[in-house]
C-alpha cells in the first residue's frame, strides 16, 4: 500500500514500520535536502511511473517563503508570477506551464506539472527572489494536510488510483 510522509531529510524514522524500513519501498519524488513536505513511498512501479513521468501532468503544489521582493510596486509582482508560471527556461529547456501565485507578502504557491532539479528553487533565483522556506503540500489529489514532520500515514484507498 502507497504512504504519505511529512518530511524532513535527516529525520530519524518514529516507528519500525515507517515507510522507509518497510522492504521494496520507493519514494515518489523525492524532496531535496533544504525542502519539506509531503512524500510519497510504494511499492506499485507503475503508480511511481505515473506520477513521476516528466509528461504525466501531474501537479505538485509548493509553499515558497520568499524575500528579495520587498520593494517591488505591486506591476513588478505580478510581472513576477506571470514569468513564473510561464516563460522560463532552465538550461536552456523551457518549462511546462506553472500556476504562481502570491499568498501574502512573503510567500507564493507555485503548481509544477514538472519536476526538474531544484526547479522552484531556480525559478525563484532567476526573477530575483531567494527562497527561505520550500515545502509540497500536494502531489496530484494527495494533500500534507495536518500530518506534522516526521509523521506518515497509509494512503487511503480511495486515492490509490
């Protein structure tokens, strides 16, 4: 059965049977070492294939705290999002179309239908903001909700498709 993590790389398991002592498991999507959020283990291949696929489309969701913004006019921040969420290009390869959005002063949501290395990272770099905070809240239909760092739970079945 797939898993759901809040993670945070480093952290030690809570329990014997955490999804990383559990044999055959892999992660989904995995979260660099200065991003936390949610995570997804399985051992089902071809739901990994699915979901990690470049051209799979599906969506994951990214809370960015960012500063370097601060004295941007309010034409400067939206000409921000729409070039986040559309019209960048790492090495030289465009993204796919993104959604970006500001929360509040300090922090965006940003939706990916891709997931190059370190890409919301170097999106933000490249419209000069600097990231502070980088957490998933959501991978396709599945959402962090309250699971707090460290914590996991089973997948329900119902968003086992």
């Amino acid at each position: 059965a797939p898993w759901v993590t809040n993670a945070q790389l480093g952290a030690p398991p809570r329990s014997a049977d955490h999804p990383r002592s559990v044999p055959g498991l892999v992660c989904i999507g995995r979260l660099d070492a200065d991003t936390t959020g949610l995570m997804l283990w399985t051992d089902d291949a071809d739901m990994a294939r699915r979901v990690m696929s470049a051209d799979s489309g599906v969506e994951k969701e990214y809370l960015v705290r960012v500063k370097g913004h601060e004295a941007w006019d309010e034409r400067r921040r939206e000409r921000t999002t729409r070039l986040l969420a559309h019209g960048m290009a790492i090495d030289g390869v465009p993204l796919h179309r993104a959604t970006a959005g500001w929360l509040n002063g300090e922090q965006l949501r940003v939706v990916l239908t891709e997931g190059r290395h370190r890409q919301v990272r170097k999106m933000c770099d490249m419209v000069g903001l600097e990231v502070l905070a980088l957490k998933r809240v959501r991978i396709g239909p599945i959402r962090l909700g309250g699971l707090r760092t460290g914590q996991w739970s089973a997948l329900p079945s119902h968003l086992q498709r």
